[in-house]
C-alpha cells in the first residue's frame, strides 16, 4: 500500500473527508511520526507495533568494483517491530489465503 492508495481508502470510508482533508490527515500523522522519530521518541501504536531508532555502528566495507576497504560511518536507522495483534492477523490471513489457493 502506498501512501496515496492509504489517502483513498481513507477518503472513501470516511465520506465526510474530502480527498484533500484525507490527505492533510495522512501528512500531519506520517510528519508527527517522522519527527518524534528524529527527536529520539520511540512510538508504539498498541495492537500495530512500535517504531524506534537502531544504531549501526561504523565498520569497514569493501568497494565492489575496485575491491578496496571502504569506512562506512555511523548510521541510525528507523526499525519497525509488528505487535502481537498484527503477527497474528497477518499469520492467520496468509494462512487462509494459502489454504484457499491449495483448493484449488
């Protein structure tokens, strides 16, 4: 799903937002989402999952092409861990899913 397949389903289950309204509500929450993410904050949506920031400490890679040692420096990356609830949601859906297709 991309963000503005999400802005139509909101849109067209909530009949009293306009597009525009739908995606005016998506930015606001993906942009609150972003900065407490730089600010440090780890945020945890109960029955979704949480997002928090990973350290990956600088190492020493290697150039593909050339084959020389490259010094990659220290990054911090965004991590999602899905709650229980959506595991097993997505578990018991690709479950059904794969049972119909074997129906078949």
């Amino acid at each position: 799903m991309t963000r503005s397949d999400l802005v139509e389903e909101l849109a067209a289950r909530f009949s009293q937002l306009t597009h525009r309204d739908a995606e005016y509500a998506v930015k606001t929450i993906l942009d609150a989402m972003s900065d407490a993410l730089v600010r440090g904050h780890r945020i945890e949506i109960r029955g979704f999952g949480s997002f928090s920031i990973n350290r990956r400490p600088p190492r020493m890679g290697r150039n593909p092409r050339s084959g020389e040692s490259v010094h990659i420096p220290e990054k911090r990356v965004p991590h999602f861990k899905p709650g229980k609830a959506l595991r097993e949601a997505v578990d018991e859906r690709t479950a059904e899913i794969e049972a119909a297709g074997a129906k078949r």
